[in-house]
C-alpha cells in the first residue's frame, strides 16, 4: 500500500525514492553500488530518527489523522477475535459511525465498541466521518447494559473529531445522550478500558471514554476543541493551529506527565499507519495488561477507583 508522506516526512520519502533509483540502476547495468546504497541508507535512519523522535505535537495531530492509520475496526480485525456486530439503540434506529459487539481478545470474551471513520467519499458518507449521532451513543450504552447482564468488560475504541452537530442531532437531543452516557459508564459494574486511537476531540470523544483505564496510542490526541478551532478563537487564524497544539497539551506523551491518562501504546517507528498488524498487537498486549489489573479488583473496589480517578482531575497540588 502506497502511503503519501506527510509534509515533514518528505525528506523521508526523498532518501527512499534515491535509494530505490540507486538498486534499480546498480541491478539494471550490473554496477557495484553497495557502497553508495549503504550510505544512503544509513543517513535515511538518521533522518528518520531525528525526525519521529521530535515530533511536535501539530506533527502527532498530522499522523493521528492519517488517512491509512488504522481505524477501530481494523484493530477489531488484527487485535481480536469472533466478532458479533450488534446494531441499533432501540429508539431511533442504528449508527454506522459506531460499531460495537461481542468479540474475543485472547482468552478474553468482551464487548467492544469504537468510533468507526471511512477511508474514501463513500465510506466517509456512510461513517459520518466519524462523528457519531446521538443514537450512536445510545447503541453504545445498550451495549454496555447488555456487557454489565453478562459480566463481559468493555473496550472502547476512541477516534472522532467530537459528535456529530447537525439540527437532527441537536434535535435528538445529543447533548443528554452523551451526558446520559457519562453518568451511566460511571456506575457499570463491569471494567471499562478506553483508548484513543486517533483523535479524540470533546464530548464525542468522552462519550464513550469514562473508565478504569484510559489509554492513547502514542501519535494521538485528546483535546477539548482542535487545534484549529482553538486556533481561531484565540488568534483570530487557523494558521496558529501549531502553536494552539503546542499550548494545548493534547498528545499523548504531554496527557500521560499531566496524569490524565494511564498509560501511552507504543506505535511503530513512523505512526501506526505503516504496520497495522505491529500497532493493533501493542494495542493488544496493553489492553489484556490493563484489563487484568482492574479485573484484579472486586466490584465495590472498582467503582470506588474509578470514581476517585475522575474526582482528582483537575486538582491543583501547591508547591
């Protein structure tokens, strides 16, 4: 899979496409060019080095909304197994920009449940680009009520631009499913482990994101307002949305020093749309950690936990 490079990454792409030109001629007219290729590669690793390891948080923004990064089903599909899609809220009727079922992640029987984007203008139209309806969240606390009846925990799967805020939405009452969904996850008896895995943006995002444990993938973000958005009330320009980034203290390693996540999942060197199968098993590994840890705990400890994780959000501890 051909994957454009991102503006930073260009001088990436430049070196690989030099290197390729240099094989394709040292094979076509038989020329020793091993050396040369040799070095050329060595300076790409450095490149590439100093390049993914000062990522600046708009550069995380760019990657966490990649076209090719991979989306909460292709994690469904790479991480877990035996997956039973559930549909509809019971009320108006059922949400393709958030999918949710039963599954398996290694010995694990779960409900999982995620924003769902689209990759091209068709699947776009019928994901909503991500950005769920109110009904989306109903479906997704069915589910739940339906996990907490059979004692399964549940995964959610975090990546949206934040609800969907057309009139119908407004109309059907979006606010109070996402609130709804807010009291309600604070009380389900069963474990809850989030994770972003791209973009997290406001309430859409925390609709589905109260848990024991909240994690992120290590190029995503979670944010109240983009970047962009930011951008334009604060400098009249959505051309500082660098700068807003950088401010915001949305990505993932800026969360995990403010104690507003858990924990970060690695990605692959380059952002997890370059290996999805190596993204969705440290995705995997670090969800059947954490899963065992709240399992650990008895219901009453549980709950009791996860309402002091919320309660400390926010505090201020002077000097």
């Amino acid at each position: 899979m051909s994957i454009k490079p991102l503006e930073f990454e260009k001088p990436i792409a430049e070196l690989e496409s030099e290197i390729q030109k240099l094989k394709v001629k040292s094979t076509s007219q038989k020329i020793d060019m091993s050396e040369q290729i040799a070095s050329m590669e060595a300076t790409l690793q450095e490149t590439r080095n100093d390049i993914y390891n000062n990522l600046t948080p708009w550069q995380r923004v760019q990657i966490a909304r990649h076209t090719n990064r991979p989306f909460m089903l292709d994690y469904v599909f790479h991480a877990f197994s035996d997956f039973c899609e559930l549909h509809g809220d019971r009320h108006i009727g059922d949400d393709h920009s958030m999918p949710g079922g039963f599954a398996r992640i290694g010995d694990q029987r779960v409900v999982v449940i995620g924003h769902q984007k689209g990759r091209d203008t068709k699947e776009n139209l019928k994901r909503n680009f991500g950005s769920a309806h109110p009904e989306g969240y109903r479906k997704a606390l069915r589910l739940m009520k339906l996990a907490e009846r059979f004692g399964l925990p549940v995964i959610c799967m975090i990546d949206t631009p934040g609800a969907f805020p057309g009139i119908g939405a407004e109309e059907r009452n979006i606010a109070e499913a996402i609130a709804f969904n807010l009291r309600e996850m604070t009380l389900l008896k069963v474990p809850i482990i989030a994770c972003v895995l791209g973009e997290g943006g406001s309430g859409g995002a925390l609709g589905i994101g109260v848990a024991d444990r909240v994690l992120m993938m290590e190029n995503a973000y979670y944010s109240v307002i983009s970047p962009e958005g930011c951008a334009a009330i604060l400098w009249k320009h959505r051309k500082h949305a660098p700068e807003a980034a950088e401010a915001m203290k949305i990505t993932a390693p800026d969360l995990g020093k403010l104690k507003l996540i858990d924990e970060v999942i690695t990605e692959p060197k380059g952002g997890a749309h370059v290996d999805h199968e190596a993204a969705a098993e440290n995705f995997k590994v670090i969800i059947l950690k954490q899963l065992a840890e709240v399992q650990a705990l008895s219901t009453d400890e549980m709950l009791d936990a996860r309402y002091n994780k919320y309660r400390q959000y926010g505090q201020w501890h002077g000097e």
